[in-house]
C-alpha cells in the first residue's frame, strides 16, 4: 500500500503554545498523523496534561519543556533541548501569541515591546535555531501561526496586527532563503476560533459581530485548523511555500 502523502509518520514536530486552544489542538492532529511531538508553554500543569492528551492512543512519543518565547534566551534553550530529547525537529509550529490591546495613543513600550518579541521575534529566533539541522537533513516545515488581523483589523490591535503582518513578510523571505534546501515556510492565518483569547478579549457584540462576518455564520472550532497545519507539514504542500493559507469561514471574503 503506498504511503498517503499526509502521513506524518517519521517526523517530529514542535509546537509552541502548545497547552491549549489551537496548539493542544494541532498537536494532537499532527500526533493521529503519525508525527512524534514536543510541546512547549509557560504553564507546566497544562503542559503534562496537554501532553497527556495530545498522544493518548496515538502510539508517538512526545515531550515538552517550559519556555517563555518572550526572553530570546529561553527560545535558544528550548530548541537544543527539543532536539536533544527528540533526536531532531523536522516541523516548527510557531504557535504561541499575545494578544493586549492599545489605542496608538494609548500604547506603552512594555507592551508594545512584550508582544513583539512574543509574536515575531520569537519566531525568528526559533526558526533560526532550528533551520540548520533542517537544511541539513534536506527537508523542513516551518508554520508560522498568523491570524487574519494580519490582512484586517480592529480598533486598538495596532501591536498584534503589526506584529502578524510582519510575520507574512518573515515566511516569505524564509520561504526564499531555505527552498533550495527543501525547507518551505508558510503562514496559516486563523479566524474567528473559539479560544480562550479571543473568548476572554471580547465583549458578546463583538463576538456576533466576527460571526456575522464570516460566510459560515458562526466561529470556529479548534480541531478545523489541524487539516490546514497537516497539510502543509506533510509531503501534500512539498510545492507550497512563501504563502499565507487563511482559514476563516470567509471573513476575509467579504
């Protein structure tokens, strides 16, 4: 029987953000694929039991590490004890994100500067780690996890849909950068999903309201972003590279 080209089977994955919501979520697909998973977060309870979950009847291995992507140094430690416990990293799934919103008059440098680091510089950093060994081994898959406030926004997400729409700009010169060494670099840009985040961010009018906007009339759930996240880290996107693939019931349709 050949081998279906979304088998994950062989290898292993990092996923940042990993202790819940869409991370827990795309870590648990990627492990039903046949991938093997390290998860890495600032909570060490939700790790273990998000661990606990993301392999249960899978037959992976899997580990984590705690990591706080804001602090460059911690990122530099968790991707040599990734590798180490894993024996390599073939798929980055650079998950973790902050979202506190400002007016542009309203910003602080704390902020401002935190959310950086969280959301961009972190996957620079981590990508940089990481794309030798890749390079090395002639295949690689790096996911950056965007959001449709990259291409959108709303009032007083000046950081957060800087910070996104920077990474859109970081996947496509990567893109350019590691291709010849049969690595691609992709974006997903998620929606409207029901996560603690967006759950905890807004009021119930603005709930109505993204859901409104999309063409499906209602927001989405976690396990709909793991087709998209293995897709593009399995042998069906070796051709798709430099690209930003939304999945958004059609927000940004409209």
């Amino acid at each position: 029987m050949s081998r279906s080209p979304f088998d994950l089977t062989g290898r292993t994955a990092l996923i940042t953000g990993g202790n819940k919501g869409l991370g827990r979520a795309m870590a648990r697909g990627m492990a039903e694929a046949g991938a093997d998973v390290f998860l890495a977060s600032r909570n060490e309870d939700e790790l273990k039991s998000s661990l606990e979950y993301v392999l249960d009847g899978t037959g992976r291995k899997g580990g984590y590490a705690l990591v706080d992507v804001a602090d460059r140094a911690s990122v530099k430690r968790l991707a040599k004890t990734a590798t180490e416990s894993m024996g390599k990293i073939d798929i980055l799934v650079n998950n973790a994100g902050m979202n506190q919103p400002q007016a542009i008059d309203q910003i602080t440098d704390e902020v401002w500067d935190r959310i950086l680091e969280v959301n961009l510089s972190s996957c620079m950093a981590l990508t940089r780690e990481l794309a030798p060994g890749m390079k090395a081994r002639g295949w690689g898959r790096v996911i950056h996890i965007s959001s449709i406030m990259g291409q959108v926004s709303k009032e007083k997400r000046n950081a957060y849909s800087a910070t996104k729409t920077a990474l859109h700009g970081l996947a496509r010169a990567s893109a350019l950068d590691l291709g010849p060494s049969g690595v691609t670099v992709n974006c997903i840009a998620p929606g409207p999903f029901m996560t603690d985040m967006p759950m905890t961010l807004l009021s119930d009018a603005e709930k109505k309201a993204f859901s409104d906007r999309t063409a499906l009339d209602r927001w989405g759930q976690p396990n709909e972003l793991v087709g998209p996240v293995v897709f593009l880290a399995s042998e069906a996107a070796a051709y798709v590279t430099g690209t930003v693939l939304y999945v958004d019931g059609g927000y940004t349709a409209r």
